[in-house]
C-alpha cells in the first residue's frame, strides 16, 4: 500500500469525491496530502448516525497510510480483539491477535456519527475542501480529445441539485447506500446473495452493571448469536467504550421485516427475547435511539470503474453486515485508488496512464469475493460448523482468523487464494452430523489432509 508523499509536487488538478464516510476521507486524505486540489461533496450534515461500527485490524494499516490514524485514535474507542460466537448454549471466540498473516491484530468498535466525522476533519486539515448538503443529481463522463477534430479532452462533468455543474480531473464516488454513479450510469446488477432485512439501534447496554456478573463476556469482542431455531437469522452486539452498544438482527425479509415502521423497536426486542444469551446479556438494557431497518442491502456493479471516474466502498459493492467486511473494503478501495488518480493526473503519455481494470478492479475484487464465499458459507452452515467445532486445528483456525481480521487480499493463506475449494473441503470435515472413514474423501480433503495441509502452512509450503 503507497503512503501519499509531497515530494513529487504534482500539479493541482481538482478531484471531487461524492460521499465524506471513510472511503471518501480516506481516498482525500491521501490525494491532499499528495498535493493535489480535492473536493468532498456530501449530501447529509455531519455528525450522522450510520452502522459498520465493528471494524477490521486491516483497516488500522489503511489508517495509517492515509495519515488519518492520530485523528482516529483521539476518539478513545473501544478496543477490538476478535469475535465471540454463540449458538444454543456454545461459546466460541475467534481471537484476531493469533492469526496466520501480517498486520495488526486489534482495532476498534466506534460510534460511526463521531468516527467519520473525525476522519473527514482529518482529510480537511490535510487540506481537502469539503461541502456538507451537497446532492449530485447528474454526471457525464469523461471525453478523450479526439485527433481526427479540433476538440479538446473533457473531464467527468457533476450537475448538482443547487444548479452547479463542475468538470472535475477525476471523481471517485464513495457514496456508500447512496450509489450516485452506479443509478446514473446504469451499473447496478444481481449481487448474487439471497436479500435480507437487519433491524438495528443503539443501547445503553448495562451489563457492566450486572448482578451478578456476566459470565465469560468481553467488550473487546464483537458477539455474534445465532437464532436457536431459525439458523439463518443471526444477532450483532457491537460494545462501545460508552456503556452503550450497537445491537441488531438480520434474517429472511418475511421473518424480519416489521408489521409497521413504528414497531421496529418492538419486533427487535422480541428477536432479541428469542436467544438465550443475549436475553440475558441485556436484560437492563433500555433504547438509545430509534431502532431502524435497511433491507435489500447487498448490491454489486457490472463495472468499478469508467472514463475519468471509479467506485469505492458500497457505492460499488456490499455484501453483508456478518464479518464487517464494510468499512475494510471501503478503506482497501480509497487506498488502492487514490494512487491511481494521482498517476492519471500526473501522466504525460498514455502508457503511463493506470490500467483501471488490472491494477484497481480486479485486485480489489479478488479480495471481496473471499469475503463473498465467508458470508455464502456463513448462510449455508458451512462456516458455522467450522467455527463450533470442539476440536479446531491450530493453524487453519489462524488462517480463518486473517480472512475476518480482514486480511482477504493475503493470497498466501489458502483460505484466501482458494477460499470455496477449503471451506466446502474443511465443512465435510467438521459438520456436526458427519461421520466420515479415513478413505471417506480424498486425501487432500481428508482430515489427516488438512492437518497436514496446516502443518506444512505453517513452514511456508502452501504459501
């Protein structure tokens, strides 16, 4: 990952970023710091409420490459140390610290309001403008000069609700939900994940308060429950440094989905009654805010990318709020990009111009669609299995535990370079009705396979 650098004194050219969440601070900071002239246009006021409060160890190093890290850090958030896992009475905890790749093994939960607000005031101090209330309502791309006429090149033109219509070097939209240029430019297509619906809000948790008190929880850990009959809805409790704490459940749309909006609180609460160990986690929690619903979040894009514009974080793709993959892809995304536009802004040829697909796309897909097979196998009890089995392999729990810290771009680990063949191999293994022979799968899929497909990881011969 490239750290911006000012040495190189680029010529200021305008780069206008659609969304100030932490894609679009991040892709800022670094293109300012850079040198080059940046605009953020955001349509909401900040501070405002948003969830991905559970971040990922990765993004501590994205952080620090976009120089955003001491702004973060002076919100004094929650510590982060891995996920614990529930399930009918079994407790599992999955420790980000012993993971098999390189790179930090904590990071925070924070309250979005306060966390984006304080990385966006940290891309303005490094010298971006920023417009609050700003709604991108058109866009044309950008136009090469032709050689066979007397035009001139274009750059990508932003018509906003106010009236301006401003030509920009580059635009990169990291409008998260919002989607500015994947509506405008038709881009949107099926993102291959079945929809869900997720009610959510803020509580003051109490269980620091507890009597007695609760047995066997941390709040440096993000809690995921799932529902005991209805294996395919799950329960998030994100712990604040506050005393208050994110909570939320997500499942089919015909089991989730409220009778009326003003009953969300209620039908939440009613979920929340259903399990076991958060009934009893919460049971003097009292609401912080109104609880919200978001369904039919998953979305994908045919294209990350066109003529002077590209696509970050959920503006391009989000797959789901299990593992907390959002933020991380959002932040990978601004910190693969932004050295990109600083090349097309600063290329006197073509052939020193970015090749969007190879160099920003691709990789950056690869990455997500590790995560894709973690949220498919979550849903289908493949990675469930995995994680509630009594008797885990060391090393292989190490290499699963990188893809959820956030390491999916790690291609050493074998869950990341061949994450479906593993999972699928690892779950025939593991799920808990399975009784297999010895000769029952081949040897590569074999227990005695996989142990020693762990210990030969952990020499480097599967790397």
């Amino acid at each position: 990952m490239e750290s911006a650098d000012r040495s190189n004194n680029p010529p200021r050219k305008e780069v206008i970023i659609i969304g100030a969440g932490p894609a679009g601070a991040a892709a800022a900071a670094w293109l300012a710091r850079a040198g080059h002239a940046v605009r953020v246009l955001e349509r909401s006021h900040f501070p405002r409420f948003s969830i991905g409060e559970s971040l990922l160890p990765r993004c501590m190093q994205h952080l620090e490459a976009c120089g955003l890290m001491e702004a973060a850090a002076a919100g004094g958030y929650q510590r982060k140390t891995g996920a614990a896992f529930t399930r009918r009475g079994e407790h599992r905890v999955i420790d980000f610290r012993d993971k098999f790749s390189d790179g930090p093994g904590t990071t925070w939960q924070v309250e979005r309001a306060d966390f984006d607000q304080r990385l966006i005031e940290g891309a303005r101090a490094a010298g971006a403008e920023v417009e609050f209330g700003v709604t991108v309502t058109g866009f044309t791309p950008a136009r090469p000069a032709q050689s066979d006429v007397t035009s001139h090149a274009q750059g990508p033109r932003l018509t906003l609700a106010d009236g301006r219509e401003l030509e920009a070097a580059f635009v990169l939209d990291a409008s998260g939900y919002g989607r500015v240029l994947a509506r405008l430019e038709s881009l949107e297509r099926d993102p291959r994940l079945e929809p869900r619906m997720a009610l959510f809000g803020h509580v003051h948790d109490g269980i620091a308060d507890l009597a007695p008190p609760a047995e066997g929880y941390r709040r440096d850990n993000i809690l995921i429950a799932s529902h005991p009959t209805h294996p395919d809805v799950w329960y998030w409790l994100i712990p604040f440094a506050n005393g208050r704490a994110s909570l939320g459940v997500v499942g089919p749309r015909e089991l989730i989905e409220p009778a009326a909006e003003d009953d969300a609180q209620t039908r939440l609460w009613q979920w929340v009654m259903e399990e076991p160990r958060l009934a009893e986690l919460l049971r003097d929690a009292r609401p912080a805010n109104a609880v919200q619903s978001l369904g039919g979040y998953s979305a994908d894009v045919s294209r990350l990318h066109g003529p002077g514009y590209a696509l970050l974080g959920n503006a391009g793709e989000f797959l789901d709020p299990v593992f907390s993959s959002g933020v991380t892809i959002a932040l990978e995304s601004a910190l693969r990009a932004a050295p990109l536009v600083a090349r097309e802004l600063t290329a006197t040829r073509d052939e020193q111009r970015p090749d969007w697909a190879s160099e920003y796309e691709q990789p950056l897909r690869r990455g997500i669609e590790v995560f894709r097979e973690f949220v498919t196998a979550w849903y289908d009890s493949r990675l469930t299995d995995i994680i509630y089995h009594p008797e885990p392999h060391a090393r292989i729990r190490q290499m699963i535990s990188a893809v959820l810290a956030g390491y999916a771009w790690d291609t050493a680990n074998p869950f990341v370079s061949a994450s479906r063949r593993r999972l699928t191999a690892l779950a025939r293994l593991t799920a808990p009705e399975q009784t297999l022979a010895p000769d029952a799968v081949p040897e590569s899929d074999s227990l005695a396979g996989l142990s020693a497909f762990g210990r030969a990881a952990s020499v480097g011969e599967n790397r």
